[in-house]
C-alpha cells in the first residue's frame, strides 16, 4: 500500500469519530411510564387463496363478446312442437292445441284405442297397435309467434337444406291465434313430417317438396269431430239431398289457393264430402293400416289420388267405382239421425202436430184424418175404433219423446194421458181445458225459444272480432248469377211470356216517341 492511500484512510475515520462526538444523547426512557394506546384501523381481510386450475382453458366460441339471453321456448309434451315469441300464456296454449291435435291425429290411425279408464298407469302400450306400432317422430316442428304483419293469419313451411328438412309455422298474434287455422297447420305438418321422415335431401338432386292437398286435411278434421261426436249432421244432410256439388275429380285436384277463395256454402260442402271420403277409407278392410302407409305417401304423390289410394286399399281394385260406392254408402249412412238426437223447440213443434192425428172413418167408410181439434168425433165411436183410432198418435209420441226438445218431454206425457182418456171414453170439459193449457204451454216455449235465438244474435254481432264474409258471398253469387246466361226455355208458358214482353216493349217505345 502506498504511503498516499495509508493517508486517505486515516483521514476518513478521523472525520467520521468527530461526526459521533457532535450528535446529542438520546434520554432513556423511564420504566413507569405506560406506553401510548393503540389506534384501531380497519383492514381488509387477506383475500382468500384462489385455487388455480392447472389445466387447458377452453374459449367459448364469440370470445369475450357476451352472449345474448337464451330464447325462451314452450315444449310440447312429446317433444315434436317447439313455440317461441309471445309471452308464457300463449305459448303454452299453442304447444297444448298443437299436441292434442297429434294426438287426435294418431288416434284416427291406431288399429285399436283403449278407454281411459282401461288404460294403466306408467303403460303406453295402449299407444301401439296389434299390426304394428306408430313409429316416433324425427323431425321436429318449429312454431313461431310474431308480431310482425304476415300475408295470411298462419303460415307453414318446408325448408329444405342440402343435409336436412326443417318444418315451420309462423303464427300472426295481432289477431289473436285461430284455432281452426293452427289445428289445419298442424295436420299439414304430421303429414310433411310422415312422408319427410325416412328421406335424406343429399339422397335426391330434386329435393321435392311436399304439397297436401286440402281435401285429405278437412277430412281428417270432420273425422275426429265424427269420432268425438262433435260433428254437425246437417251439413251433411244438406249435401246428400243437393248431390254435393263437386266432383271425386274436382275434390282430389282442388288446390289450398282455390279452397280459401271459395264460398261459406261451398266450403261446408267439400268438408262434407272430404269427412265422408275420409271415413270411408277407414270403414275399409284393415282400413286404419292402409290409411298409415297412405298418410306416409300423399304429401309427396304427383300422380292421380285414385291410384294412390287403389295401391293402400285393395277393396277398391273390386270395379271400376269402388270407391264412389264406399263413398255414397258411408254419406248415406251418416245422414241417418240417431235415436237420441235431440231436434229444435221449432222442429218438435212441427213433429207434435202430425203425431197428433187421428185416423178413423166416415159414414162411406173412407179413411180421414183429424187434428187434436177434432177429438170429440171419437165420442161417437166404439172402444175399438177409438183405440185403432189414437193408436198411431200414440206411437208417433212415444218415437218423438227421444228426439223432442227436452222441455217438451212433460207436455208429450200430458197429450198421452188425454188420449188414454179418449180411449176410455171421458170426454167433457176437463178434456177441453187440459188442451187449452197444453197449448199454452206450448205457446210459451215457442216465444222463449224465438228469445232465446235472438239474443244470441245480438250476442254474436255485438261481440265479433271479424266479418264472417257470408254477405259477400251472397253478393258475389247474385252478381255470378246474374253474368251466367240462362238456359234457353222452350215451354209453352215461356213463349206467352216472350210474346207479351215484346208487346210490352213496342208500346213503350211508341209511348216514348210520342213524348218527344
């Protein structure tokens, strides 16, 4: 070490020992003295460990861009309908009349229904017919409620991809939801769904699309009402004495576009005569099994339904109008009233005046017939003749008092006990003012049933939502009938008519030429 660094060390530790000397001393502190109280401070807690998952983070695809809310949907109870839009309450509604209408529909097609009280717990077999059981469905239906207008009320669609088939309603909640409507889009969705479910779109370049014609969608509607008896007979009725009106050819080939422009009355009747076809081809033979296979290829047939339908029904192979038989035999067989059917107060009105007639002879010994205003001429007569008399009013009661208005079940047990008093010969006074109180009676139900009736017009037309557009085809008919050139008569009373408007016509324009 060199004599100039000794000296730079001894100089520093001479100027730190005269920097200690220089600092004050610290006083010691005194022993009782206590030390200073503690001031509490608020301090958060430690955050707890958080556990750290060493394995692969996996990214939902969007990113960290938050996703929107799930939709909320209403599920029918097999899984097919899936409603969304609109609020709870109308979905679920929606999902309720769709199901119960796939219900009814597979009902129509199982070979064999249990009651429900046959039925046991937790046991769908009832579900499964002895030939062969309803397959499940495989392509749902999506429904859609919205808002926004659409060109009709209901809207159902087939959508086809190159790998799969999607079945769509769209439903219009601005007036409300039609029953009638969603039921007939329902059945053309079971019916797109039977004949889409076992193909494959990459299969086939075309991709068909399936078109159900209107005929076979009324017809499966007026054969569930027939089945749950909530048919109207007199359509039916009506259709059988007029003859229809259409054609076996002009049913089979009328399009949807051409059904929804027909008239009021001409749409009851071709819903008539499809319900009637309809339930025809279940009436047949191992009618119910033909009519599954047949469901699963009239929404994708291009060709003539009767082929299709000789190919599902053999009994219809037997001659060249099988199927107009079978179709006139069950029409027929439907018009037929029960025995139970209850008619109209106007109708019982009509039927109690001609059960009440008598029928007995005059001095020449020709058959006459009285009314009820005549029964003091069977005073005259002997018991036998009295009775052989009554005896027709007395069974035409006894048929009436199954179909009469119920109201008028008390008054036909009065009219037989007058004419079981006639029959023994009581004839007086008592007889006379029992018939005036009957008539009355009869009176007064008459006007409580003309009531009645008016009321409920006045309910309907003040509580409409929608014209019924029955005075627009009344219009639109008169103007048709007028357009239509009339047929050419050549009676003799025809050409007296002709002879005196042609007079008539001569005379007015002479009139008319004189004026000038």
């Amino acid at each position: 070490m060199s004599h100039r660094s000794i000296r730079l060390s001894l100089l520093l530790a001479a100027s730190v020992r005269v920097l200690a000397a220089q600092e004050p001393p610290v006083p010691p502190i005194a022993a009782e003295d206590p030390p200073p109280a503690a001031v509490p401070v608020d301090e958060e807690p430690p955050p707890a460990a958080i556990p750290v998952d060493e394995g692969p983070v996996i990214i939902a695809p969007g990113g960290n861009v938050p996703q929107p809310a799930p939709e909320e949907r209403a599920v029918s109870l097999s899984g097919m309908f899936r409603v969304s839009g609109g609020d709870a309450k109308q979905r679920g509604s929606v999902a309720l009349l769709l199901e119960q209408t796939k219900n009814a529909f597979e009902g129509l097609l199982r070979d064999n229904e249990l009651k429900p009280d046959e039925r046991k717990k937790d046991d769908d077999s009832w579900r499964i017919g002895p030939k062969g059981q309803l397959e499940p469905f495989k392509i749902p239906v999506d429904v859609v409620l919205s808002d926004k207008p659409l060109s009709r009320n209901v809207i159902y669609q087939v959508i086809v991809t190159p790998n799969a088939y999607f079945l769509r309603i769209r439903i219009h909640l601005a007036r409300g939801i039609d029953h009638e409507l969603l039921e007939r889009a329902a059945l053309n969705m079971l019916l797109y769904e039977r004949a889409l479910r076992n193909m494959k779109p990459e299969d086939d370049d075309e991709n068909p699309v399936p078109v159900v014609r209107p005929w076979l969608v009324e017809g499966l509607v007026e054969a569930e009402r027939w089945r749950t008896n909530r048919a109207d007979r007199r359509i039916y009725e009506g259709v059988f004495r007029q003859g229809g009106g259409f054609t076996p050819d002009e049913i089979f080939e009328l399009p949807d576009a051409n059904f929804r422009r027909l008239d009021g009355a001409s749409k009851l009747s071709f819903r008539a005569l499809s319900g009637a076809l309809v339930m025809a081809l279940l009436d047949q033979p191992d009618g119910r099994g033909g009519f599954r296979s047949f469901c699963g290829e009239a929404a994708l047939f291009s060709g003539e339904m009767p082929v299709l339908l000789r190919k599902h029904f053999p009994q219809l192979n037997l001659s060249g109008n099988s199927l107009a038989k079978w179709w006139a035999l069950k029409l027929a067989q439907i018009v037929q009233p029960p025995l139970t059917e209850v008619i109209s107060v106007a109708n019982t009105e009509l039927a109690l005046d001609d059960a009440l007639q008598f029928h007995i002879r005059d001095a020449n010994d020709n058959p006459i017939t009285r009314g009820l205003d005549g029964w003091q001429e069977l005073a005259a007569l002997k018991e036998p003749e009295r009775v052989e008399a009554t005896r027709h009013a007395d069974e035409a009661l006894i048929r009436l008092s199954y179909r009469c208005f119920p109201s008028y079940r008390a008054l036909l047990a009065e009219y037989q006990g007058v004419l079981r008093d006639l029959v023994a010969g009581k004839s007086g006074g008592k007889i006379a003012k029992r018939l005036e109180e009957l008539a009355a009676q009869r009176k007064i139900r008459v006007e409580r049933s003309l009531r009645a009736r008016d009321y409920l017009d006045f309910i309907e037309i003040s509580q409409a939502r929608e014209l019924s557009g029955e005075f627009d085809d009344y219009v639109r008919l008169k103007e048709e009938l007028e357009l239509r050139p009339r047929p050419q008569r050549h009676d003799r009373l025809t050409g007296a008519l002709d002879v005196m408007d042609k007079a008539y016509d001569l005379e007015k324009s002479r009139v008319s030429r004189n004026k000038r």
